[in-house]
C-alpha cells in the first residue's frame, strides 16, 4: 500500500514481473492458493491493466521459460521482479530448492551478487515478523503467526 517503483515502470515491463512470478510460484512443481493470492495481490499493486492480468493467469496453466520472460526486461524490473518473487516464494513458509535456483537466475540477470540474494531473502523474512508484529498490535492474527513472532 506504500509508494512502490513498480509504478514508474512501463505496463510491459509490470506484465513481465507478473510474469516471472508466475515462473517462481510454479519452480516447485506445485501452486499454492497462497502463492495464487500472492501473485494476484501483486498485479492489484501493480495496477495491471485487466487484459493483462488474464494474460498472465493463463500462463498459471503453462508457464513460460524464464529467459524469454527476462528478454526485453529492464534491469530495474528485473530487480523488481526479484524482490516480489521471493515474497511469492515464501508464502507457503519455506523456500524449496527449485524456487531458489530460479531466485538466483532471476538475481543474476538483474545483475546482482548472491550476497545481495541474501539480503533479499533476509528483508522478506523481516517484512513477515513486521507483518506478523502489526497483526499482533491489532489482535488479528493469521494461524502461523505464532511461529514468527
């Protein structure tokens, strides 16, 4: 709900972000309803045109390869889009082996060190205890938010 520079980017290249997060929901070989709530949210925060969201949720049936997806991307997006994907990989409470090598492929198109993968991975579990925290002041807790606080 914050400012995000997702919104500076051409629809084209927030398509593509949807996109990559599709190839990262689906790296395990399983889609989640949560990974599905996590891409769906990202496309609302991207404010993606309706027509290319549908887009999008027909490649939920047969995704695309990530390098055709990161043809014509730029650096910025990609970078996005690595961010985001980590978000969406660890919705179902873990990173699998599949969704991080795609996460490093993602990192290293955009140019970026595995120390800063890590860092990445690192920030999205502190947004997870941060959003657990807020739950918490409110007394609207989700099941799972005790683990995290």
């Amino acid at each position: 709900m914050l400012p995000d520079a997702l919104l500076a980017l051409e629809e084209e290249q927030r398509r593509k972000i949807a996109s990559v997060l599709v190839l990262v929901a689906a790296a395990d070989g399983t889609l989640v309803r949560e990974e599905m709530a996590a891409i769906e949210a990202a496309m609302g925060a991207m404010m993606l045109h309706p027509e290319s969201r549908e887009e999008v949720r027909q490649l939920l049936t047969e995704p695309p390869e990530l390098v055709s997806v990161l043809e014509g991307m730029d650096q910025a997006a990609i970078r996005l889009a690595l961010r985001d994907g980590a978000i969406v990989a660890s919705v179902d409470g873990e990173y699998d082996d599949a969704e991080l090598e795609i996460l490093q492929k993602i990192a290293t198109a955009g140019g970026l060190s595995k120390p800063k993968m890590s860092k990445i991975l690192s920030w999205v579990s502190k947004n997870w205890k941060n959003a657990a925290e807020g739950r918490n002041i409110i007394a609207t807790p989700i099941p799972g938010d005790e683990n995290i606080l």
